[in-house]
C-alpha cells in the first residue's frame, strides 16, 4: 500500500515540476518582452529628445539669420544722422 502511494506522490511531484517549469518559462519570457519594450521606448524617447533640441538649435539659427538680414538691410540706409566736424577737421555721421 505505501508503494502505491509513493508511486503516486511522485508522480503528482512530477506534474508540480512540470507546471513550476512552464510557468518559469512563461515568466521568462514575458520578462524578455518588457525589457525589449522598454529599450525600444527609451530608444524613441531619446529620438524624440534629440530631434526636439535639433528643431530648437535649427529655429534658433533660422531667428539669428533673419535677424542678422534685417539689420544688414539697416546698414544699407541713408543716414538721418548730422555730420559733426571733430577737432582734427574729419566729419564724422552723429547719430
């Protein structure tokens, strides 16, 4: 009679192992999947980054030019300024 009860302990301790090793398993891979999920967003979180710091740094360029264009045009005026004698005789704009 304990034969009998010990072939059928092992074999119910066969099957619990079995089952601890699937879930391990699934466990596992379900753990590989996040840290792939996670890398990947990272990776597209420091794109995103990236590529927002590339729009600032090429708008800010893009204001400088405009800015430098509309104060070369300035240059380009006549001046409203009066010409002042200096004391060695040069004339020099006022403005």
């Amino acid at each position: 009679m304990l034969v009998l009860r010990i072939a059928e302990a092992e074999v119910n301790v066969a099957a619990l192992q079995r089952e601890f090793l699937l879930k391990r398993v699934e466990r596992r891979q379900a753990e590989t999947l996040i840290q792939e999920t996670e890398a990947r967003d990272a990776i597209e979180a420091e794109r995103r980054s990236q590529q927002g710091l590339d729009d600032w740094y090429g708008n800010r360029l893009h204001r400088e030019q405009s800015e430098g264009e509309q104060a070369g045009s300035a240059v380009g005026r006549p001046a409203t300024g009066i010409a002042v004698t200096q004391g060695d005789g040069q004339a020099t704009d006022k403005t």
